[in-house]
C-alpha cells in the first residue's frame, strides 16, 4: 500500500512564537512520525516575497524558521524537508500552470478581491491600484508547489482552503488538456487544532502583539507570562477558567490530570501571581531541550544550511522526473 502524501508550506516572514508551536509545529511533527504517511514541509520563501519587502527580515526568518522545526522535532530523514526556492523546478512549473489558468479564477480568489473592495471603499478610481502580481498570481505558485510532489493531502487554515480547491481546478485542467500527471490534492482541516490564545484572550498572533516568544530564556518567558490579563481576585478567592486566557495556555502543555488538577486550584483560591509562575514552569519544562537545540542550530548556520540542501537534492530528484514529463505533454521537448 502507497503511503499518503502530506505537504506543508511555512512563509518566511516572522519569527515563530508559542502559537504557532502548539497550533502548526508540535502537531506536524508529530504526525510526521505517522508510518502511513510520506510528508514534504518547506519553507515558502518566494512566497514570503509577496508582502514582506524587507531583505533581511526574509533571511534572518527562513533561519529561524528552519531552526525551529528542526529543534521542535522534525526529522530530516522522514520528512523532505526543503527551502521553496533552491527548487527551481516549482518555478518552472509555476509558469506552465499560469500559462493554462484562466484569469477569471484568480479574479475570484480572496486576497484579491479583497485588495480590490479595499480601493473601492477609499474611493480609488482603479480597482488593481497597489495590487501587484505577486499577490495576483500567488494561488498558482502554491499550486506548484503542491503539484509538483503529487500531494495527496495539504494541511491549512480554513483561509487557505480556496486555494488547494483552485489548485484541483488547475490539475484537473491540466489533465484533461494535455496528459494525465496530477494527483488532485484534497484539503485536510484537523478540527482538533489547537488554536493557542494571546496575552489579552484572543487568538495569539503578532498582529494583535499578544505573542508569547518561543525561544526565550526561563525568566522573560517569566516575564511574559506576567503580562497575561487576570481579574482583580485576591489569593484565596475562588477562580474560574474562564476568568483568564492563562488557562487555556495551561491546558495546551499539560495532561487531563494535570489541567484537572490545576482547575481546584483556582477554585481553591490559587493567586494568580502563583498560577503565572505554574504556567511558566509548564512551558519551561517542555521547551528547555528543544531551545538548547535551536541555540546550538542558530550559532551554527552553515549545520541548517547542510539540512535543507540534503532536503533539496532529495526533492529535486523527483521533482525532476515529474517536471520532464510535464515539459513533454506541452510539446517542450528534444528534436529528434
């Protein structure tokens, strides 16, 4: 039995925090480690290109975010684990796809429309105005990226579920037009995922500025679980879960028994004070190795870099295969 093809992408524009290790790393690698499963994950750096427009920001992110993955866990040697952009053949691919891809389908796609609403409400006579190719066309790249490895399943957000369907449209007519090569991917939603709360209750995220840093030392992760809002309740009144987000950060990196265990100590009266120096405990003792890890990974680039050019050699070799026979069904081949 074929094993099942699982492919993720990860944008090079930020550095990750403590949401995205519970909500996108922690489950990834864990079911990289599925037997059944054949997983590509890659750092989508031309992707990143598309909004971020500042140089270093792109360098210094696709470190760290190759550092993390690989400190988090991931295991080279299960998973083709690559950099989007020492894949030339995606690019190549990129532009065969784009070349069949009606126009009308990407007009319709949301980061588009919702450019175009935008110069609509602040009364701007052309609607495409600040609207560039990148942002345009960026369905059709992660359409080649997802192609070009066949993916059977490509895990997202519920944003980005439009995008894989576009891309079924796209192989769908690319195998009818020319020869049958694409799997038609299907979108897989864990409804499980564990969507980690900020600082102020809402979703953690760097645009709300309520993030919790991954890689920070013992005290300022201290430091920063301080900062999560708590009510004016006095040590030894009694306290719900729902009166802070410090619960919800609790539960994601404890047991039942444990989050069990803490929930009577609120309602015992545990002061807050006490249950932020619990909870950083908590996150302490789960990434202390995973940190050592990525200091020693960090310090040493050129160990990142032999990581994700093995991962590139293994993913050019296939992706080769499939890009020769593509090129041969659109006539682009040697004269004989």
């Amino acid at each position: 039995m074929s094993k099942k093809r699982v492919l993720t992408g990860v944008t090079t524009t930020g550095i990750p925090h403590l949401g995205n290790y519970v909500g996108a790393i922690r489950p990834a690698v864990r079911a990289a480690q599925n037997p059944d499963t054949e997983s590509f994950l890659f750092l989508a750096d031309y992707h990143g290109i598309i909004k971020c427009h500042e140089p270093e920001m792109i360098h210094q992110s696709t470190q760290a975010v190759a550092a993390t993955w690989l400190a988090c866990g991931l295991d080279p040697e299960r998973t083709t684990f690559y950099r989007q952009s020492d894949i030339p053949e995606v690019m190549e691919l990129n532009w065969i796809l784009t070349c069949i891809t009606a126009k009308g389908l990407m007009n319709r796609a949301h980061a588009y429309k919702a450019a175009v609403q935008a110069n609509a409400e602040n009364n701007q006579e052309d609607p495409d105005f600040g609207v560039e190719m990148g942002l345009f066309s960026y369905p059709i790249l992660m359409t080649a990226d997802i192609l070009m490895f066949n993916a059977n399943e490509v895990p997202v957000g519920r944003d980005q579920i439009q995008h894989v369907e576009m891309a079924r449209d796209i192989a769908g007519r690319f195998n009818h037009r020319f020869r049958e090569l694409f799997t038609l991917p299907e979108v897989k939603i864990d409804e499980n995922v564990e969507l980690l709360v900020g600082l102020d209750g809402r979703k953690m995220s760097k645009s709300y500025g309520n993030t919790i840093p991954l890689w920070e030392n013992d005290k300022k992760t201290q430091k920063s679980v301080n900062k999560i809002i708590t009510n004016m309740k006095e040590p030894g009144e009694p306290k719900q879960p729902d009166e802070s987000p410090l619960f919800e950060i609790y539960k994601a990196f404890s047991m039942p028994s444990e989050t069990a265990a803490f929930t009577q100590m609120l309602a015992e009266g545990l002061a807050w004070g006490e249950a932020k120096k619990l909870l950083a405990a908590k996150i302490n003792a789960e990434l202390a190795e995973p940190r050592e890890r990525y200091n020693e990974l960090t310090s040493n680039p050129s160990q990142i870099e032999d990581i994700l050019q093995a991962g590139a050699a293994k993913a050019r070799k296939e992706a080769r295969e499939l890009l020769n026979k593509v090129r041969d069904a659109v006539g682009i081949r040697p004269l004989k």
